[in-house]
C-alpha cells in the first residue's frame, strides 16, 4: 500500500517504499544540476563560478576554455563530454 508522506519542500506524494526521496524534488533538481553532481566539488565551483549550470550553456564554450577554468581538472572533461553528448550536445569546435 502506498502511503501519503510530504516531503520538507511541501509537495504530496505517494510511496509504497521505504525511500523518502520526493519524486517531485528530484524531477526538479535532474534538468539543471544533474550533470554537475558527476564533477568534484572543485570543477563544479569552476562552473557554478562561470553561471554555467546546464548542459545547454555549457555546449557554448571549447573544451580547452572549460579547462582553463580554475579548479577544473582533466579528469573533468570526459564526463562532461559523457553528460553532453547524453543530451545531444558538445563542445564549442
Ligand atoms: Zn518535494
């Protein structure tokens, strides 16, 4: 049986597991931030600093620009080339 819970934003749903993730929440957290969760604390500041939030924004700029942000590491790239091309994006050529 699914059972009514309300989660700390306010939103009603129902869920018949245990998980206290609210659907809601996350639907609303995915488009904009999913890919920064992939990077480092410092490479996701290195784009946060930048305004550089989504996947759409991000395909504006050469790889060699996004590495020459501060706090950005090589080890960054491939996976923001992963969550690009997921989406039908790249790099700037
Ligand atoms: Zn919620």
């Amino acid at each position: 049986m699914a059972s009514l819970r309300v989660c700390e934003n306010g939103h009603d749903y129902y869920k018949s597991s245990d998980c206290p993730v609210c659907p809601i929440c996350e639907q609303q957290r995915k488009p904009a931030k999913g890919f920064l969760s992939l990077l480092a604390a410092p490479a996701r500041r290195a784009l946060e600093n930048e305004g550089i939030t989504t996947l759409e924004h991000l395909s504006e700029f050469t790889k060699m620009e996004i590495l020459a942000l501060h706090g950005m590491g090589k080890s960054s790239l491939p996976k923001l080339e992963t969550a690009l091309i997921s989406k039908g994006l790249c790099f700037k050529a």
